[in-house]
C-alpha cells in the first residue's frame, strides 16, 4: 500500500500542472481532468481469477518487450484506470515513464514542440480504441510532429476475443490475434515502428504453420505481432514472439525489423535539376541517361535498393518566399517528390521543412580566376636585374673608372717621375678609364690593360665580377626561356583582394549566405562591400564566364557549381582558362534531402555509408573533377620555344633601332646646320 500512495500523490501533483487544450476528439480550453487513482490492490503472484492471472501474465510480458527498446521518453497510457500493479513494476524496473489517460495522450502528442526528440508510447486497452488512437496519430506523423525513427509504439490488448469455452480446432486458438492483427492492419502506415501484444490465453496444444513460427508444444498465451515493411510501401503485421508459462518470453524474429533493402520495383520521384558536373539530364529521360557525379553515385544505389525512377524537374534547390518554400525544397515539403540527389547543403532554415541523410562528401567553396598567364616583357634584356642593381653596376663601373685613373696618375707622378722617356701620351685620363672599364663589365674583355700591379688588380677584380654578373644574366635568360615567368595565381581571399578581379557570387547560393548574413570576418566585410551579384544562369553563360577567364571577375562558389560552369569551357590538351584557388574560404557539406518521415532515407544512408566507406564517392567525384585542360599531350622531344618566348630580344632590337635612327637623323641634322654656317661665312 505504500507504494499504491505515493504514486497517487504522484499523478495528483503531475495532473495539477499539466495545461493546455486536445487537437483530437474533444476540444477544451483547460487542461484534461485528472486521471483517476490507481487500483489499490494488491500485486499478488495469486491465479485464483482468471482475470488477474491474465492481466498479471499480460503486464509481466509488457515490461519484457519494453527491455528490447531503449527507455528515453516512456508514455504509459491506460484506456480507464491506470493499474498500480503495472506502474509499480515499470519503475522497478528502472524506466523513468509519465503515466497518462486517453484524454492527456491526445493532448500531449498534440502539443509536441520538437520533431528530433525520441519517444516511446505504451497503450494498454481495448483494440478498438488503439485502432483509433493509431489513426488518428498518422497526421502527426504527416505534419512532422512525431519523428518517425525514434518513436516506437507498444500497444497491450486488454479484452479478449476467444470464446469461454476454449476450442480445440485452429481457427478458435488463434482467433483473438487474428482479429487484434485485423483491427491494426486496417490503420498502420508506413514508417510506424510498433509491437501488438495479444493475449490468447490457450489451455490446450496447437499445431501451427511454420511461417507462424509458434510452438505446437507449448502452451501459448501470449502472442506479439510486428509491423513489418516488406519494401514496396505496404506494411504487414507478423508473430514475432511468443510468450508461455513454460518457457517465458520466445523470440521468433527480430521485434523491431530495420526497413526493408529490397524496394521491389517501388516508384521513386526524384528531385532534380541540371548543374554540370552534378546531374544534367535530358527532358523525358530517365536516371540511366543523366550525367555527372551525383546521377552515377544514384545509380549504384538504386542497383542495390532495386527501385524505378521518375524525374522531377526543378529550377533551383529553394528558398523561402510568400510564407513558404519553393524549388526542390518546396517539392520535398510538401510531398510531391520522394528523394533529391543533388548536393544540398544542410542548413538549419531548411532542417525545419525536410530531412538531410548522411553527409556523404565535402564540398569547398572555392574561388575561379583566370589562369596564370605568360608574361610579356617587351625589355627582357633590361628586365632582367632590377633597376636598382643596374643603378649599382653603373656605379661600379664609374668608381673603378675613377680608381683606375687615379691610380695610373700617382704612378705616372711618383713611381716614374723624373724618366726622360715619359711622355704625356703615356698617361690617361679619367674618362678613358670608365670606358675601359665598361668594357670589361660587358664584353668581358678590354684591348687596353693598366701596366702596374695596382691597377691589374683592380681590373681583375672587376673582370670577375663581370663573369659573374655576365654569368647570372645568361642564365636568367636561359631559364625565362626553358621555363617562361608566369602571373601569380590567386589562391585566397586575400589575394583575390589584393588583385584588381572584382568577387562574383552566385545569388542564393551558400557563399551568398556567407557573405551576406552570417560573420564572415574583417575580410567578409571587405568582400561584401565590392562583390556584384549574378543569377546561376548568368553565371552559366559565356559572355560571364568569358570575363572571369579575362581576369575582369573572381568567381567564388561551391566546387560542384564553379567547376562545372568553367570546367565545361576548358577543352582537352589546350591551355588552361582558369585556375582554382587551392586555400578553400569555407568548407561546406553535402547531402540528399528527403521529406520528414521519409520511408527510403535508411537505406540510402546505410548504402551511402558503405559508398562512402570503401571511397567509392571520392572517386567518381574525381572523374568529374579533374579539369581536361590539366592533362598534356605526349609529343617526340621538347617543345619548341614560341614566340613569347624570345620576343624580349626582339623588342630590345626595336628599340635600338628607333635609337640609332633618331641619332643619325640628329647627327645628319647638325651636320646641315653647321654645313649652312659655315658656308654663309
């Protein structure tokens, strides 16, 4: 008794804070009344009544089958009374459970708040009124209220359909479960996880079919049927255990079955729309045409699910506008397609409306730029040190000039003052030593050499700076050559930033999301004060694409949709129009999406999974990833060397030549004007 008192205190308390108003049945502005008290009577192991041997039998098998579901949120629910004898046994057990009546079950699970929370629901009464409240439950399921997946259903028949009489043909012993399955295959739909517990009460040995799975030795009395999903979207209701004094609680199958991987031929709406790389298609044709990585990767799934397909068209993946969504999300919502392949970023805004599957692949967001190009340096000869080292060789050259004379004249004054055979034609000036020297800084080579020591030193040591000079300067020339000098790539946001491209988003798209209202940092900022915005079809011609490979903008977008735009423009063996940045600005991820309460998302996760396991995706990912232009033609020997390649020399020549024509014009010039003076005088 004492336990009998305080779970009345129990439910009193709880029934004195629960508020709120039914969606189902009646309809009240106040909380449902209060529960009325449990029995007081004693939990005996007594059979002196048939009627409390069968509820005591039919309790103990229930607390059994609730050990195979794991206990997060119980809902005890009883048709009347709640029975203090079944209660008391689910908290010994160790299952934190709310005890309900038909009244606040409804008004609970019409006042659900959270679709991902798991729930189990235990209905202990007549058939007649589980059949109702299953029913009647579906539109919870419709509206996502209830997650499929993580609820499950423990419905306990308490009247009896046998006679009193017990009859010892076949069709009275199984009478009861028969009429229970009848009643529950007439309300159940797909993706209901539930058990049926039936009592039978048999006295006598029956003998089954083997598809049945009952002992025709033992003493059956209780029977418990599964919802069983056979794939093409019908349900069934099987044995799945049984229950005698003899041998306890029989297992025969799997209680809780996983949904079925044969799909039978089942018709499948698929969700749709032609991105490059992704999935195109052609109009009235089937998955076994479409093109890229997504439609192949649903293929290999559809071989192993064994399901038809029909395409559904669509425009773009959806937003939210005018109070609800559009595009593909707005087809999933809203139940006119089954599964979309295309690589969908989960989102939170969309997670209200649809579900995502297993995140099977990553997707970068990425930036296109124009590949690097050849240099063109019109003065590859001069181009070659930069301005401040020919500063420098200029000044060499002076200041050994200069040393040079200086020192020829402190010989010429000290050493060899007072020689009668000296005379001034032996001596140099200082302007002849700078042309001395020059010529040994280019030629390397001079036909005049100093006589003295001093002065032999110091041209030597200029010649050797001359060979290394000279040296480094062939070699550089050499190399721009062999190997030509090309822009620098960009491969982040800052160089993209840094540079002279303007960012080019793709409107709708998850950078746009990025940029625009998430906190994309000091840098985003930047960003989104210069970027221009274009629609994905836009973006999907070639005057757009075009200027991208011009260098005039810097396409930022996801992989998928940046490499299958530009990717489809690059032509095998030719030189590459675009570059890839190789720093990612954010990595997004991919998955399918399904409506809430999808019948088919198990399986394609767990055959995703396995794909994904065994890096199957990331290699039919690659096939379409890998840019044609990357890949060279073989040729017999190097490859000749172009003009670009040389044209420094030639625009050097150039130059010379405007040089040399406008002194001789300037000497031919002076020459008539002081040919014009003199004659006149």
């Amino acid at each position: 008794m004492k336990h009998g008192t305080l779970l009345l205190i129990f439910i009193l308390v709880w029934m004195m804070v629960e508020s709120g108003a039914s969606y189902w049945g009646k309809q009240t502005s106040s909380p449902p009344p209060s529960p009325p008290p449990t029995t007081s009577t004693t939990c005996s192991t007594s059979t002196s009544t048939s009627t409390k041997f069968h509820l005591q039998d039919l309790f103990t098998v229930t607390i059994q089958l609730l050990h195979t579901i794991p206990t997060t949120r119980l809902h005890l629910t009883f048709y009347n009374t709640p029975d203090e004898c079944l209660v008391s046994a689910v908290w010994k057990a160790g299952m934190a459970t709310q005890v309900l009546t038909d009244q606040h079950l409804r008004y609970t699970l019409d006042h659900l708040t959270s679709y991902s929370n798991p729930a189990q629901h235990v209905l202990i009464g007549p058939i007649t009124w589980i059949a109702s409240i299953i029913k009647q439950a579906k539109y919870l399921y419709d509206t996502a209220k209830i997650n499929a997946r993580k609820t499950q259903w423990l419905w306990v028949v308490t009247d009896s359909f046998s006679s009193s009489s017990v009859s010892s043909n076949k069709s009275a012993s199984t009478l009861t479960f028969l009429k229970a399955r009848q009643e529950v295959e007439g309300v159940v739909f797909e993706g209901l996880q539930g058990l049926l517990l039936v009592p039978e009460k048999l006295r006598h040995e029956i003998t089954t079919s083997d598809d049945e799975g009952v002992d025709g030795t033992a003493e059956v009395v209780m029977v418990v049927g599964k919802v069983e999903a056979p794939g093409d979207g019908g349900l069934t209701l099987g044995i799945g255990a049984t229950w005698t004094h003899q041998q306890g609680l029989r297992i025969l199958h799997t209680l809780w079955p996983q949904p079925s991987f044969n799909l039978r031929g089942r018709m499948l709406r698929i969700n749709v729309l032609k991105k490059p790389t992704v999935f195109m298609f052609s109009e009235n044709e089937g998955l076994g045409s479409a093109k890229g990585y997504a439609a192949d990767v649903t293929r290999l799934i559809q071989r192993r699910l064994n399901f038809s397909d029909t395409l559904v068209p669509n425009t773009g993946f959806g937003a939210f506008s005018n109070g609800s969504w559009n595009g593909m999300v707005g087809d999933l919502s809203q139940g006119r397609a089954d599964v979309s392949p295309m690589d969908f970023t989960p989102i939170w805004q969309r997670t209200l409306v649809i579900d995502f599957g297993l995140i099977y692949s990553t997707d970068n967001v990425v930036i296109i730029s124009r590949a690097p190009r050849i240099f063109i340096r019109p003065l590859l000869l001069l181009q070659i040190f930069t301005p401040l080292v020919w500063v420098c060789m200029v000044v060499l050259v002076m200041g050994v000039g200069v040393m040079l004379g200086g020192l020829g004249n402190i010989t010429h004054h000290t050493l060899l003052h007072g020689e009668q055979h000296t005379t001034t034609t032996n001596t140099k000036g200082v302007a002849s030593y700078c042309l001395a020297s020059f010529k040994i800084m280019v030629y390397q080579n001079s036909d005049w050499w100093p006589r003295r020591g001093g002065s032999r030193v110091v041209s030597g040591v200029l010649m050797l700076v001359a060979v290394v000079v000279g040296s480094l300067y062939r070699g550089s020339i050499t190399a721009f050559l062999a190997i030509p000098s090309r822009s620098s790539p960009i491969n982040s946001l800052e160089e993209l930033l840094e540079s002279r491209l303007v960012p080019a988003i793709r409107r709708l798209s998850s950078p746009y999301s990025f940029f625009l209202t998430e906190n994309s940092g000091a840098i985003g900022e930047r960003v989104r004060e210069i970027m221009v915005v274009f629609s994905g079809t836009q973006m999907s011609k070639w005057s757009f694409i075009n200027q991208v490979a011009e260098g005039t903008f810097g396409f930022i977008d996801t992989a998928s949709s940046a490499i299958g735009r530009s990717g489809q423009y690059e032509k095998l063996g030719q030189p590459c129009l675009f570059h890839i940045g190789r720093n990612p600005v954010r990595m997004d991820l991919d998955a399918f999406a399904y409506p809430k309460n999808s019948p088919i998302k198990y399986q394609f996760d767990k055959v995703m999974q396995w794909l994904r396991s065994y890096g199957i995706i990331e290699y039919i990912k690659g096939q379409y990833y890998s840019q044609d232009c990357s890949t060279r033609l073989t040729s017999d020997g190097p490859a000749d060397i172009s003009l670009i390649q040389v044209q420094g020399a030639f625009y050097v020549l150039g130059v010379g030549l405007v040089a040399a024509i406008t002194a001789f014009i300037l000497e031919l010039t002076l020459h008539y004007c002081c040919f014009s003076s003199q004659k006149s005088i």
